[in-house]
C-alpha cells in the first residue's frame, strides 16, 4: 500500500510538473520593470493597474468596433505576430483601405517613450491612441461618438465598471485601460537582452556585428533600446513631401527630420522608415553606405555615408536579429481575446 | 451616570455658546461669474447663428463654433495675496444663449480688488495625459496630432473670408518654441471690490467681446483660417484676451 502511495505520488508529480511544462508561462498582470532597464518615463502613478484594467483595455485594443465602420481595431497595424507593428505594409491602413501618411511602427516598451509618433507630436502614452482613432485615414472615429458606441454595448459598461468602480465611460477611463494595456508591452527577452546581462554570448559574425553598430550607429541609436529618441534627418531625400517634425515645431530646422527609431525587433517590423520604403535591413544599410541624399536639415553625422562592405553589412544585420524577442508576440497577456 | 449629571448644564450651554460663535462667523461662499459674449463694445449678445458686423473691420461673420478655454481662476484680496481656485479648467461654448455661468466655490471672506484667470489651459495639463470634464479630448477641443488644447476655436461663414467660410483653432502652450498662445488676464474691479461675507449675495459678470480677435491687421478676407500654432494664432490671442472686460461687480 505503502508502495502505491509512492508510485501515485510521483505519477502525480511528474504529471503535475509536465502540466506545468506545457502551460505559457504565467506572469502576473503588473508593471515589472526588467533588472536592465533604465527608470520608465511613465510609472503608472495616477493609472492604477489592474487586472480588470488591463483585460478592458486589451478588448478596446483588439475591437474593431472602435473604427467608424467596424472594420479596423488598433490591431491591424500593430499586429503581435510583428511586435506590434505592421510588417509589410509601408503605410498604414485604415478604414475602407484608405492609407495613412506614415509606417505603423513597433509598439514596445512605450512607458519609457518620452513623446510618440514619427514627428514627436504626441506628448504622453495615455493620449498616444487619439491621433490614430480620429485620423481620417485610420480608425477615423469621432472620439465623442466612440464613446458614445461603447455606452451603448452592456458588455463594455461591465467591464468599465469591474475596472474603475462605476459603470461611467469617460475619455480618461478609456485612455487608461488601454494604456493599462499597452504600458505593459515590454519586450524585454531578446538575445541581445541575455548577452548584456551575461547570460549568453553572440555568435562570432553577431559580435562583430555588435561592435560595427557601436562604432557606426549608436551615436543615435544608443542605450538600451538603440535610440536617442532625437529627431534627426537621415537623408533619405533632398525634398520633403513629409515636413516630419518641422509640422510640430515649425522651426524650418526640423524639416525632413523624423525620431530615431527604436531598433528593438526591427527584423520583424519590415518594411522601414517614416515611410516604408525599404523592405529589407539589407536595403537600409545600403541607403547608409551610399544613398544618403544631400539637404540642409541632413545629419551632420551622415555626410559622408557609412560605408560597409558586404560582410559588414551581413554582421551587422546577424547582430540587428539578436535583438529580435520571439516570447514578446507570443505572450498569451498580450494575444487578441474574441 | 449621576455624578457627571451637574455637567449637563455646563456641556449644554457650551455646544450653544459654540453654535452661535460659528454663526457669527463668516463662511465661504460660492461665488457665480457670469460670462457675457457679446459683439463689439455695445453689449450686443453673440449667439450662433446670427449675422454680426465687425465695428472695427466692416467685415462680416456668423459663427457655428465660438468655444474657449478659461483656467486657473484667481481673485486678489486688498492685501496682493490671490485665493486660487484648485483644479479650475472651464471650457465656455457659445451656444443660442450668450451666457455661461463659472461657479467660483467656497470663496473665503474677504475683499478682494480684481479677477485673474488664463486664457487656454496652462502647459502642466498639456502635458499630464488624459483628463476628463472639460478637458476631455471628446470635447473636440484638443489637437490629437500635435498634443495640446485649442485655446479658441471660431468657425463660421463671412461674405469677405475668400471661400464664404473661416475656421480658426488657436492653440500651443510651449515657450520653448515660441508656440505659447495662453494669456494672463488680470482685470481689477474699478468701481467697488468684491466683498465676500455672509450678508451679501456677491456675484462677478464678464464680458468677452469676440469681436476684439478681429482688427484690421487681421481681416477675414486675408486670413481665414488656422489649425495650427504659429504667429497668427498669438495675434489673435492676444487680441481675444484683450476684449474681455469686468461687467459688473455685486
């Protein structure tokens, strides 16, 4: 009898440990600050998160009833399965097709965004959903209406009631569930991630990678997420049909200027730039080799080009792929609920 | 319980004595600022829908939208100091009354000499995220592209605008780069102070005369509109700023 006990015990162990194998790893529904990054620009301090919060702000990210026709959620152009941007697609695209002005890019680690958007326009996360849910060429919703349609369905006046106390849906509830929701958007776990923490090493062609990105290329896109967050025109053209950050500014010094992008899970958020033209890294890095476009506004920095040979360019783009996080689309937190 | 029994008097009358010394004494009191848009320095009620002519301009003009913001209200007592009121965002909308009532609550008694307030939304909530009330986004009185609130927003119809209509949202609340648009007004009750104390019913009434935004520098046939911060958008706040009046003090 005795016997069997140990036999069912450890049946049940195994069984209990191989369940625990197979289950996504669970993790919890808070703000967890990775041990090596720098303190976020946004904490949470007056947005509470829970974890009714941040299941209503993921509906209100994946519903398509947020766009003017039903058709188009936050989702279609920050799609998981390309770390939330819009792989493939140059340009946005909204409701009934119609195409926004710039590339949808990557959402990632936005608490630690000190402004949004390719201009800088957008001064804090909590509003950075505005723009796209009331552009004309994106959801293109009158934000009072939007209010007003959510009012309308009971499963929405639950949730925003079992988030913030009462069934009341107001501009700011809305833009704190869903900012409970992307806030928590932390890609993290990337190779690149392992290597400067010590826990794993680069391949030979990813360390020279790594060191011609250091040479080259972290003058702006520095730190831990590969960018400055300035503006900067990086010669893409010699005229602007997209004034990019003199829009914001007015400050003809800005013209053709754009941010510097993030460069986190850029293998998986093709095609590139402001404005999508480049499919491949490859083609950026041949844009800094010997394209760059000559203009007043261009970047002291790029004058003279970055020339790269082949081999350079191939390490540069092994190392690029190290800092691609595989487990941050896949998070089950993070996938679409209907 | 029968020991303490020669205190009941005692006790009784100081919870009397207590009670009238607190009536005696002045409370706070809420005080209405009514806000008058009119048209021109002759008190012409602005409304929408109604045609006006600019008495300066010859232009005219007849409004669909007339919104503006009017924040962080103050009242300065005989001794310089201000009473601030906390969290004082109002958005004012023309409507078919001319009318809007700001309630300035729990004013503390006293004297005081003039109104300060700011024209727009001071740069702290610019840059605070998302609000609610009269700062929500859903008021369609933020610029969603370019964060920030639209100080004033005037849309309408003028035979002398070049397309038969004129749009104007003025915003921008950045010094850094001279986009700043938001004015201090400080406007001193001239012909008697503001006495707060439980005898009196005091009350404030403002004009904002809409007219002032438009000069001759600043015609509708040369501009007509504006959705962005910049040099026009100061002009014109500046010159709004400049036609609000006090009314009338009670």
């Amino acid at each position: 009898m005795k016997k069997n006990w140990g036999i069912f015990s450890t049946a049940l162990f195994l069984l209990s440990a191989c369940v625990k194998e197979q289950a996504s790893p669970y993790r919890p529904i808070s703000f967890e600050i990775p041990v090596h990054f720098p303190h976020p620009n946004y904490t949470f301090s007056n947005n509470t998160i829970t974890t009714e919060g941040f299941e209503l702000g993921r509906r209100l990210f994946y519903d398509t009833r947020l766009s003017y026709d039903n058709s188009t959620s936050c989702a279609s152009c920050h799609n998981p399965e390309s770390a939330f941007s819009d792989a493939g697609k140059p340009l946005s695209t909204g409701v009934g097709g119609a195409f926004g002005q710039r590339n949808s890019p990557s959402l990632a680690n936005l608490a630690w965004y000190p402004y949004f958007m390719w201009d800088g326009g957008v001064n804090h996360i909590e509003i950075s959903s505005l723009a796209a849910i009331v552009h004309p060429a994106e959801l293109n919703m009158d934000f009072a209406a939007l209010l007003q349609k959510l009012r309308e369905i009971p499963e929405y006046v639950i949730r925003f009631e079992k988030a913030f106390g009462t069934p009341e849906i107001n501009d700011q509830r809305f833009f704190y569930a869903l900012t409970q929701f992307t806030g928590l958007m932390i890609s993290s776990q990337s190779k690149y991630d392992l290597v400067i923490q010590g826990k794993a090493q680069f391949s030979e062609q990813e360390q020279l990678g790594s060191n011609l990105f250091n040479q080259h290329c972290n003058s702006c896109h520095s730190g831990i997420f590969q960018t400055d967050f300035s503006f900067r025109n990086n010669g893409l053209d010699s005229e602007f049909l997209d004034e990019g950050r003199k829009h914001i500014t007015n400050n003809i010094n800005d013209l053709g200027k754009f941010r510097v992008p993030s460069l986190r899970n850029v293998a998986l958020t093709y095609p590139y730039m402001h404005d999508g033209r480049f499919n491949t890294l490859e083609e950026v890095l041949l844009h800094y080799s010997n394209g760059i476009q000559s203009s007043p506004t261009l970047d002291p920095l790029l004058t003279q080009g970055i020339s790269l040979n082949q081999l350079e360019r191939a390490a540069l783009i092994a190392f690029l792929q190290t800092l691609s996080d595989e487990h941050f689309g896949k998070d089950s937190r993070f996938s679409n609920p209907f | 319980m029968n020991a303490y029994r020669p205190l009941f008097p005692i006790l009784g009358s100081l919870i009397l004595m207590s009670y009238l010394q607190s009536c005696k004494k002045d409370e706070p009191r809420d005080i209405p600022v009514t806000i008058h848009n009119v048209w021109g320095n002759a008190d012409t009620p602005l409304v929408l829908a109604e045609t006006y002519v600019n008495p300066i301009t010859g232009e005219d003009a007849k409004f669909y939208t007339c919104n503006y913001y009017l924040s962080n209200f103050q009242l300065k007592k005989s001794d310089g100091t201000y009473w601030k009121q906390p969290d004082s965002y109002h958005l004012v909308r023309v409507t078919d009354s001319n009318l809007h009532e700001i309630n300035l609550a729990a004013v503390p008694p006293g004297e005081y000499t003039a109104i300060r307030f700011l024209v727009g939304v001071d740069s702290l909530k610019n840059v605070s995220g998302a609000q609610t009330g009269d700062l929500s986004p859903s008021n369609n009185m933020f610029w969603s592209w370019s964060t920030g609130y639209i100080m004033l927003k005037l849309e309408g119809a003028s035979s002398n605008a070049p397309q038969g209509f004129f749009s104007f949202h003025v915003g921008g609340f950045r010094d850094a780069d001279s986009s700043n648009v938001t004015q201090w007004v400080e406007l001193p009750f001239d012909s008697k102070p503001l006495v707060v104390n439980r005898k009196n019913n005091p009350k404030v009434a403002l004009n904002v005369n809409v007219a002032a935004t438009f000069t001759f520098s600043n015609t509708l046939e040369k501009y007509s509109s504006l959705h962005a911060s910049g040099t026009l958008g100061r002009v014109m706040a500046a010159q709004f700023a400049n036609g609000i009046s006090v009314r009338r003090v009670e």
